[in-house]
C-alpha cells in the first residue's frame, strides 16, 4: 500500500457516460497530480492541485474536469466519453511539488465500450 | 519536445547480468527522477538525482546524470527475476510537474 488511495480500481462504462474518479494522497501531502496513461504510452499529464488549488494543467480534454477538496482528496470527472479515453488514470502525491518523489496509486483502469 | 528519448524500448537479460537503461532531454531540467512500474500496476519511485549531481546510488542501482549530454542512465546490477518490469524515467524542467518518457520494458530471464 503506496498510501495514495485510488477508487474504483476498475470501471466499465458506455460511450457518452461520464465517471467520476477518486484519489486520496498519502498523508501529509498537500500537491496531487493525474495522468492517463494509454496502451503503449507513456505517462500524460493531465492536471495537478496544490492545497486545493490547481496549479498545473496538461493534456487535459474539456470534456475533462478535476478538483481537490478541503480534506485534500481528489476528482477527476471524465464525461462524453469515447472509445478512446480507456486508459489507466493514476493519481499521484507529493509533499514539495516537483523537488521530491511522487507517491502513485494503483490507477483505474478504464475501459468505455 | 522537451521529453527527449528514452532508450531502449525494451531489453531482454539473463539473470545475474546488469541491465542499463537511458534516458535524454532537451531542455535544462530541476531534477530527474526514475520510477519502476510493473504490468498495470502503479509507478514506484526509486531514485532521484538532481541537477548539481553526477551519480547516485540506492541498493542494486546506480544512477548517473550527465547534464552537457543532457542524459542519464539506469543501471540494475546483478539482476533478478523480480526485476521485471518497466522502467521510466521522469523530467523535472523547473516547474512542478514530472515529465515522462514511454519507458523501457525490462525482462529478466532466468
């Protein structure tokens, strides 16, 4: 257990839904960051937050959104999803944005049919 | 683009033997960082060397920074079947947020 807490682990869903993806970052860390990662890709990075504000924005699609609350825990919200945003979404934490490791979860994976 | 090569894309060793892996940027990086990942699963963190270093060292791993190549490289001595995995490395150009290459798949074979 990394300490980052991801749900659901797994989701299928129908083009045109929309999800909505949870992240906890391990205690004590104030930054978050999510990325999508796709088969045969690498990481993209998507959108970060640092004590509830964003602070960083990637590749990120308009029809995606995200958010981190006053307890520090994250959304990603992903709708009229298509085909081609099956991915793994993982969320990572760090204490001191960008001069330390980051601490990921175990992601979603994804898989919009 | 700033992210650079990582290479190779995939390298296949007999137990025992020493794995090497690269990774090139283009651009001044903060720090570089190398993260292992094993199918599907998160990315671990295994070490990071900043830009004022040239070498670091954590177990069965050494990391070297070359910073007029704008490179690094991975080595995994003494390799074992649990080292199976990929291995990415990941960029820090200043700002906050890591910048990752595609990764090397690495296979052990015993």
């Amino acid at each position: 257990d990394s300490g980052v807490t991801q749900t659901p682990k797994h989701l299928i869903t129908a083009t045109g839904q929309r999800v909505t993806l949870r992240c906890s970052p391990r205690s004590g860390d104030l930054s978050v960051y999510w990325y999508q990662q796709s088969l045969d890709q690498g990481l993209q990075f998507l959108i970060q937050y640092y004590n509830g504000e964003e602070r960083a924005k990637g590749n990120i699609l308009e029809r995606f959104s995200a958010q981190q609350f006053p307890d520090l825990h994250s959304e990603l919200n992903l709708s009229s999803l298509e085909l081609g945003d099956s991915a793994l979404y993982f969320c990572a934490s760090s204490v001191a944005a960008g001069r330390d490791g980051y601490t990921f979860g175990s992601g979603t994976r994804l898989t919009v049919v | 683009s700033q992210q650079g090569e990582e290479d190779p894309q995939a390298l296949s060793i007999q137990e025992g033997e020493n794995a090497t892996m690269n990774c090139s940027y283009k651009t001044s990086i903060n720090n570089l960082q190398w993260y292992r990942q094993n199918s599907g699963r998160g990315l671990v963190h295994l070490i990071l060397i900043r830009s004022n270093e040239r070498e670091k060292h954590s177990g069965r791993l050494r990391v070297t920074l070359d910073t007029s190549k704008k490179s690094s490289s991975l080595l995994i001595t003494a390799s074992r079947a649990a080292d199976t995995a990929s291995y990415f490395c990941a960029r820090n150009f200043g700002n906050e947020k890591l910048t990752f290459g595609t990764g090397t798949r690495l296979t052990i074979i015993p």
